[in-house]
C-alpha cells in the first residue's frame, strides 16, 4: 500500500478558502428567522398564537364589566396567552437542526458554531419583540371593545407584560438548547410551567420550611412580584430572582452549548 499525502494548498485540486470572509451575523439572523417563519407549521403557529391572543382577550372584553378595567388589566390577559406559547415556538426555532435533521448543512455553511447559537438567540429576540407588539396592539383593541380606561402601571407594562415575556423566550430558549429535541423539550416545558408549580405550591403549603425555600429554587414563585403592579421587590426577593434563574435560565444554556459544540450533526 502507498502512502498518500495531502495535497497543498495552491495546487490544482484544491481549493483554498482561508481568506473568505466569514457570513455576517446579520445574515445570519434573517436566516433563523425565516427558517422560523418559512413552513406552514412555522407560519400556521405563529399566527395561531396572535389568533389565539385575540379571541381571548376579545372575550375578556365581551364577558367583563368595562367600568374598572385599564389597558393594565387587558395586557395582562394578552401577555399571559402570548407567555404560555411564545416559549415553545421559541423551542421550535433552537431545535430545527436536531429534530428536522438540518444541523449538518447549517453547520457546514457557517462552522462556527457559537455564532449560529447566537443568530438564533437574536431571532428569537427579534421575533418575540414582534409578537410582544402585535400582543400589545391586541390588547389595545379590547379597550376600545369594552371601553375601558387606557391607563397602565408603569410597573405592570415593563415587568408584567415585557419582562415576563423575556423570560419566557430566554427560558424556551435554554430548555431547547439542553434538551436540543423538539419532543423532550416541549414535554419539559410544560412540566416547568404546570406540573412543577403545583407540586411546590402543594409541598409549601403542608411544609413551611419549603414555602420559605421555594422562592430561591423554583422561578415560577421568583416571579410571582413581576405581575404586581408597581410594586418594587425588596433586595430579598431580587435575590431570589437572581438565584432561581440562574438555575432555570443560566445553567441550562451553558451546558446546552458546551453539549452542542460537542455533538456530532447526523
């Protein structure tokens, strides 16, 4: 048998790619987006969940009483229905390459791994902001239905409605990227969001070391201050924000990319 050698660099044969400028982040980013929103499953979801927004607050506005309602109360039902789902279509866009099988032309067109990771953190960013507004401009449709007063808690509009929402996409976000399976990680996030709560909320109330505990494990509980109003969290209760997330949301993601740059795209 002969030895064979590797060819060099400049000879016929081969091409030499060392000076091509990487793919600009920009593009990147339309790419996730579109990749999102260029299905029918993709684009049928998308628009359920705005649907979906609307139905429900147009029956909050047909059902309640007008008199006493704010533009407060109207985002809160809105944000709450785009909170519950914007997690999962967020899951969808992080687990495309694993579950849909396209990992290895994705990866093959931009080796880099961790700027593919974070072109989808961006559209994931980029279209959450986008539906945080249609969810918002939803809400303002069922004040004019009910005639309600458009006043809002400055408190309410930033931690109740966008920031809650943030967390909701950082939370898919890092649950995907763990898990990177559509299935599993659908399947964990609706543990997190209805089995988890109500087995701590169980446990606290029969354990009273557990209620004081839970706060610093659980982040649903963490975050029950976010939707208070203008209600400022004492330090305490920031620190139990602080603590559970980086359980919930930190933890997750590192080791979901350290998992990723090590995984083999089949």
């Amino acid at each position: 048998m002969s030895a064979t050698t590797a060819p060099v660099p400049g000879t016929p044969g081969m091409i030499d790619i060392s000076s091509t400028p990487r793919v600009p982040l920009g593009r990147l980013v339309s790419v996730e987006l579109r990749k999102s929103l260029d299905t029918r499953a993709g684009r049928w979801f998308t628009g359920s969940i705005v649907a979906l927004c609307l139905a429900i607050v147009l029956i909050f506005a047909l059902i309640a009483d007008g008199v006493g309602l704010t533009y407060g109360d109207f985002l809160l039902v809105s944000g709450s229905v785009l909170g519950y789902f914007l997690p999962i279509l967020v899951i969808l866009m992080v687990t495309s390459e694993w579950s849909q099988r396209t990992g290895l032309v994705t990866f093959t067109l931009e080796p880099h791994r961790p700027r593919v990771v974070a072109a989808k953190f961006l559209a994931a960013l980029v279209l959450g902001a986008g539906l945080i507004v249609l969810a918002a401009v939803v809400a303002a449709l069922g004040v004019l239905v009910a005639g309600a007063d458009w006043s809002v808690e400055t408190g309410l509009l930033v931690n109740g409605f966008v920031v809650a929402n943030l967390i909701g996409i950082l939370l898919g976000f890092a649950i995907a990227m763990l898990l990177m399976n559509t299935p599993a990680a659908i399947v964990a996030y609706f543990i997190y969001t209805l089995v988890l709560p109500i087995a701590v909320g169980i446990l606290g109330a029969f354990q009273e070391w557990f209620a004081d505990l839970a706060p610093w494990i659980e982040f649903n509980t963490a975050q029950a201050t976010l939707f208070e109003g203008d209600y400022v969290p004492t330090g305490e209760e920031t620190a139990q924000l602080v603590t559970s997330g980086l359980i919930w949301l930190v933890l997750p993601l590192v080791l979901g990319l350290l998992r990723l740059l090590r995984a083999e795209p089949k």
